[in-house]
C-alpha cells in the first residue's frame, strides 16, 4: 500500500510538472510572431550562416578582406576588427521604418557603428545607430546635413535594446510633409521629434558593426561587443 501510494503520489507530482511546462511553452508568443512586423531579421541563431536573414532575402555578407566573424550563443560577437555587410535592397528604402537591435557593447571607439545606412560622401541620405563613445545617439540624413539625437549613455557590459521608429507625422492641415522619430532605450521613450524629411533614397550598402565603404576614421567605426539580433521592417 504505501509502495503504491508513493507511487501514485510520484505520478501526480510528474503529471503536474508536465502542465506546467506545457503551459509556459505556450504562453510565450513565437518567433514568428514576434517578427511579424518587420521584413529583415539577422537573429544569429546559425553559426554556419552567420549574416543568415530569417526571411531570406537580405543575408548579410562578409567582405573578402575583413577577418571572420563568430556567433557564440546565437549572438553576434565583434571584436572590433570585423563586421558585416548588407547588400543594399529596396527593403530598405521606404520612407517609414522601424528598427530594433539587442546589443551588448564590451569597449567603446569614438564612432562605433551598430547597424547603419552610413554613406560615404556629402549630401546622401542614410541613417545610423551609433555609439559616440558611451553614448547611443540616431543619426539621419535626406538630402541636408546630418541631424543627430542622443539616446543617452549606456553601461558596458549589460545588454541593452534600442528602438528607433520613424512614421508619417500628422501635419494637420499643412502641405509639407512630416515624419515622427521616436527612439527608445531598455523600453524608455529617448526622443521624440517631428521631422520634415526622409532618408528613403538610399544608394549605398548598410553595415553591421563597422563602414562597409572605408571612410576616414575608418579604424574608429568599429563595434565592440555582442549583438543578439537586429530586426528592420517598413511601415
């Protein structure tokens, strides 16, 4: 008798951890879900296919002459001597986008790119999320000068997500047309601007974690850390 009560007591106890399980997996919504909203998705989750898109159609690649990069717990780890590439698609040319990045930086450089559309030359449209040595700043550009905004400082060695939506603004009544920027830092609203134009024309490739086109300072632009994902869709 206690044998089997013991038992029985035992397959209750498994039982119920079992629902458990089942119930958490369940609850949490799936990748495919969360990336629903976007069009291009590096999740570094593929160590053979390291500039892998999760839909396919704008893999990352690594230049002929940069040293090779690694994933180690499916997150992107960048020494500062290396990063990749993003061929330029019309993916990336809508005038409303939004993009999300997950990154950990382990040193600082005085201009480190995280992902941007950094052209080289004056009077091209691009964008960029950069660090300024600590500090996480938005770049963007149409067809004037680059204008700038801080999303403050950020602590080595911790993970931090960065956030930058840019949508069309209701202008009321006016003809001119506007564009909401807003960014985000660890869920925080950092900025929140009106602007009057767009960086959809873009004719240059996007890099990730480094300048893909060599511009001075080149040694300077270089990202320092893990990057867990990076996540772009048109709005």
């Amino acid at each position: 008798m206690k044998y089997g009560k013991m038992m029985s007591g035992v397959l209750l106890l498994w039982s119920l951890a079992m629902m458990a399980c089942s119930d958490d997996s369940s609850t949490g919504p799936s990748l495919e879900e969360i990336l629903a909203e976007y069009s291009v998705a590096y999740e570094f989750d593929d160590p053979a296919n390291v500039g892998k898109d999760f839909f396919g159609k704008n893999n990352a690649v690594l230049d002929e002459d940069m040293p090779a990069v690694k994933v180690e717990d499916e997150c992107l780890v960048l020494d500062g001597k290396s990063g990749l590439r993003v061929p330029l698609s019309d993916s990336f040319k809508s005038p409303y986008f939004v993009v999300e990045v997950r990154f950990m930086a382990t040193d600082t450089l005085p201009l480190s790119n995280i992902f941007s559309a950094d052209p080289p030359g004056a009077g091209v449209a691009g964008w960029m999320i950069r660090l300024d040595g600590s500090e996480l700043r938005f770049h963007i550009r149409g067809a004037g000068d680059w204008e700038i905004f801080s999303a403050g400082k950020i602590s080595l060695n911790e993970w931090h997500t960065v956030r930058v939506e840019f949508t069309k603004a209701d202008m009321g009544e006016s003809t001119v047309m506007g564009y909401d920027l807003k960014v985000t830092l660890d869920g925080e609203e950092r900025v929140s601007k009106v602007l009057n134009s767009d960086a959809s024309n873009l004719k240059f490739d996007l890099g990730i974690g480094y300048d893909p086109h060599h511009q001075s300072r080149y040694d300077d632009r270089f990202f320092i850390g893990k990057i867990d994902y990076i996540r772009y869709g048109n709005r």
